[in-house]
C-alpha cells in the first residue's frame, strides 16, 4: 500500500488504494490529489470452532466477545475511526442493519464472571483460568502475520484466557478454515458490502471466498430462513427475515466481527473523477472503478 501511495504521488500512476486512515490526513491539503473514502466492505472477524470445547460454549463465546475492546482494537490497525463490529454481522453502516441485534461492549468484568459461571477458576492467583480439573484454559488463534492477534491475546490474558497464537501464510489459514481445523481463526475478508445473501452463505456452508469459510450455524430455524429469503420476492418480507437471521446470529455467536474496513482511494483530480459503488461489486469487492464516472455532468 504504502508503495502505491508513493506512486500516486510521484506521478506514476494515477490512483491508488490504502484501508488505513492516515491517508486522508495526508492528503487533505493537497492542491489535486483527492481521496474517495467507499463504505465498509471488508471485515476483520474472529471465528469459533463450534464443535470443539471449550468454545463449543455460547456462554465461553459471549465471554470472549465482552473481553475484547473492538473498537480500540480497530482504532489502532485502521489508524483511525473504524465501524465496529455487529454480533449480527451485517455492518451498521448498511441499509440492511437490524439495530435490534445484541449487543457486546467492551466489558471485562461480565466476561470475568460468565467465565466464572462455565466453572473457571483462578486456582494459582496469577490471573490464569483453570477448570475444575486443574487443567489450564489454553486456546490457539490461527492468523496471519498481523497486529490484532497481539491485542486480542492480551486482552483475553486480562481476564484469565491464556492464548496460543499460530501464525501462518494466507493460503493455509484459508485451508484450515475450510477444513475445521482451529478452535479460533482470525480472518479478513470482503463481502460484507454485498446483498446480505452472504449471510446464508457464510453460514450454511455454501461460500466460494475461501477467506469466509468455517463458520456454521446449527440453528434450523437459520437454515430455514436463509433459504426462504433467496425465494422472496416481497422486499418487506425479506428484510424481516434477514432482521432475524442477524438476531439468531448475535445470540449464537459462530463468529465475532471485529471491525470492518474501509477502502480509501487516492487520485489525481486533474485526470479522473472516482465514483465508488455502495457495498462493492459482486459479493463486495471494494472497486472504485464504475462507468458513471465516464458521464458528462
């Protein structure tokens, strides 16, 4: 990204893009280069192994969600305002946000004793979970190579959860996703811009993008209302519908997103007017390139 900015701004080419924020505080004095801020196609989400103990536990899941600082989490990677995430997963900048959905603010201490509740405890007094057993709460978080996994394993040790990170390249968290193997992934993607289809997708096992898949739902209603809604023609019907698939998502929890992404297009006014399509092309993908730019107005 940072190559790209450069080349704008060296007249090699005429636009580029950044998911960080600094850019529009860089450039915001610029005589001609300009910068197109797109909504919030892409998302950043942890996904939990729903087969697998401990996090085969809504309870264990809610606690995570209260126990991490999602907003100051994606302050810091965007290097600015970035939406947070919904439990419901459709962002709450789009059309389609069921503000109803349940809601996880930060809160360390609810996630303390929800954690209480499940039988952990503080057998040794160094802040560390144990079971009953005396076995160590330990979890593994798959990722890539990047800063969020730091802040979410710090913020899980301060409320007793001890994390092993395991970092690998894009190809293998993409296979071990799709194969169930993990009992937390971190991954990015887009999509979340689309049609809110994506919901039956991601979450019936039907998504092509390999970044979003290993979620589930095992709630029938769900599945039964995620393939209702590809039928339904009433628009009504169809947004009450996908109300509710939302609210089943932030009650069950398969996934927590974390913060969503905006893309930030920089370009050289003098030779082009961007237009940014709402929610992306196809299932979200975040181009600023769109033919309405090429009118007359």
């Amino acid at each position: 990204a940072e190559r790209q900015i450069l080349a704008v701004q060296t007249g090699q080419v005429d636009n580029a893009s950044a998911t960080t924020y600094d850019v529009v505080r860089l450039f915001e004095n610029h005589p001609y280069l300009r910068v197109l801020e797109t909504g919030p196609p892409s998302i950043v989400r942890l996904m939990f192994h729903l087969d697998r103990p401990p996090t085969d536990q809504r309870p264990f899941r809610q606690a995570v969600a209260y126990a991490l600082d999602r907003k100051r989490i994606g302050e810091i990677i965007t290097r600015g305002p970035a939406p947070l995430g919904s439990a419901g997963v459709v962002p709450p900048t789009d059309p389609w946000y069921n503000s109803q959905v349940r809601q996880y603010p930060y809160d360390p201490e609810r996630a303390r004793t929800l954690l209480r509740q499940l039988g952990y405890v503080d057998r040794d007094g160094d802040g560390l979970l144990e079971t009953r057993d005396g076995e160590r709460l330990l979890l593994e978080l798959v990722a890539g190579p990047v800063r969020d996994v730091e802040l979410i394993q710090q913020m899980l040790k301060d409320v007793g959860i001890d994390v092993r990170i395991r970092t690998v390249d894009a190809a293998t968290r993409a296979q071990l996703g799709g194969e169930g193997r993990f009992q937390m992934l971190l991954t990015l993607h887009i999509g979340s811009g689309g049609d809110p289809d994506y919901l039956r997708t991601w979450f019936t096992g039907a998504e092509a993008n390999l970044f979003a898949r290993g979620s589930a739902m095992r709630s029938p209603e769900f599945v039964r209302l995620a393939r209702l809604q590809v039928r339904m023609l009433d628009p009504e019907r169809r947004r009450r519908i996908i109300d509710r698939m939302q609210l089943l998502l932030s009650e069950e929890l398969p996934t927590l997103p974390l913060y969503y992404r905006r893309w930030f297009w920089v370009y050289d006014s003098r030779k082009l007017t961007p237009i940014a399509t709402r929610g992306g092309i196809l299932n979200g993908i975040p181009l600023m390139e769109n033919k309405l730019a090429f009118l007359s107005r």
